[in-house]
C-alpha cells in the first residue's frame, strides 16, 4: 500500500483534514488483510510534508486547545509508529515540522538526494510537538536532536543519513521503487515475527516524554513570541522574538 500525502499546491503540509485522512488509512492498513506494509510519501516532486499548516496553528489558542492539538498529532503518529505492519517513508524533499516527525514515526526513513530534514519550531515561538522531541533524540542521540531542534536548521539527505536519521539515500526517480523492494524483502519474513520486532523495539516508548511535549507546547502557545512567529511565518518576514 502507498500512502500518499496530496497537497502539492501547500507543499503537503499538513491540516486538521490530512491528519485525519492519514489516521483513517493507518487504520485501514491495520485491518486490511491484503496489507502487509506501507510506504509513505509526498505528491510532487519539491515536498515529502513541509509541516504543519501555519495558517491553523496560527489559530490555535492556549490552554486546553494547544495541547489537544499537540495530543491529537501524538495520537495518530503513535498508531504509525506501533503499526504491526512495517511503515516506510519515502522521503521525496522537505521534510519539515510535522512533515519530519511523520517521517520519525515510520519504521524506516529512505530518502531522496533532494530531501531536507528540519524541526523549525523555535522559528515560530514553539517546540515539535507531535512526538519530534522524544523520536529524533532517541534516533540519532541527545546532543544531535537538541543541535537540530535549538538551531532549527535543516539538515541535507546526506547528513542525516550519516547520523542515522536516514536509513538510505537514493535518486528521486528510485526512491519509492527501491521503498517498495526494501517492503517485499520483509514480506518474505513471518508476519506475526514481524509484528513482535516492531513491538519489542517499541516496548521502551518513552510515553512520559510524549506527555511532557505536549504540555510544552501548549505552554508555547501561550506566548507573545508564539503569535509573533506564526505571523511572522505568514507575513513572509523575519519574527522578532522578545521572550515573553
């Protein structure tokens, strides 16, 4: 099964409505007998997911709100992440904000030689807050994650593949085919062995973590600099941050 983000116009950024179309798919594929696995990827050439959509998160309001939004994100990455069925991302550009920590919630990352990979929140006066803070650091180390997330730079294919972000870096025109191939070499394996790897690896999800991200992030919400960043974004100029 491939699973396609389709907002090409947006750079598949994804809203409330794609969010729920993903979780809808992720449960099909759950149920779906004729599913043994899932690549994920992005319409377009330019854009794996380039984030979240700032026009929503723009909108969001402190308190309850900003962190059921961060718990609801949370939600359907985690179906992803614990899926008995493997999930590979086939990263085909931007993966940015949400679009990166979608990619951090697939089992495995493949990426394009055009794909960038970044968690820009501070830019916009808050965190990751869809699992990125717990699933980058646990991936490639404390130090790196806090390097990527506090800098809020992007990172090419080539790096992340050298610090383990990415499992493999390909030609755009190979990326699905070789995700695809990589899927049916662990189709020839026993699918219940399959669903017991992925759970046993998961078995250690630091679900405290979760808890504490979200609760960071709707506190994020709270602030001046949060409404300055998100308008900052949407005005097409640099924010200017005062720390309250």
């Amino acid at each position: 099964m491939t699973l396609t983000i389709n907002r090409p116009d947006k750079m598949n950024a994804l809203n409330f409505a794609t969010l729920t179309e993903i979780e809808g798919a992720i449960k099909s594929a759950y149920t779906d007998k004729e599913v043994r696995g899932v690549v994920v990827t992005g319409a377009g050439e330019k854009a794996f997911v380039a984030g979240a959509d700032i026009s929503e998160i723009a909108g969001v309001k402190e308190g309850d709100e900003a962190y059921n939004f961060s718990k609801n994100g949370q939600r359907i990455f985690s179906l992803i992440e614990n899926s008995p069925k493997p999930i590979i991302a086939a990263v085909n550009g931007f993966a940015l904000g949400g679009g990166c920590e979608l990619a951090l919630a697939c089992h495995i990352r493949m990426a394009s030689e055009n794909a960038k990979f970044g968690l820009p929140e501070v830019t916009l006066g808050i965190i990751p807050g869809y699992g990125g803070t717990q699933r980058l650091a646990a991936l490639v180390g404390k130090g790196k994650a806090l390097e990527i997330m506090l800098t809020g730079a992007m990172i090419t294919a080539v790096e992340a593949h050298e610090i383990g972000l990415a499992n493999e870096v390909l030609p755009a025109g190979d990326l699905v085919i070789k995700a695809k191939a990589l899927l049916n070499k662990i189709f020839r394996n026993a699918p219940i062995a399959i669903a017991k790897v992925i759970e046993a690896a998961n078995s250690s999800s630091p679900e405290t973590g979760f808890e504490a991200e979200a609760k960071a992030f709707a506190e994020c919400c709270k602030s001046e600099d949060f409404k300055e960043g998100t308008t900052a974004f949407l005005e097409k100029r640099k924010a200017n941050f005062k720390g309250v």
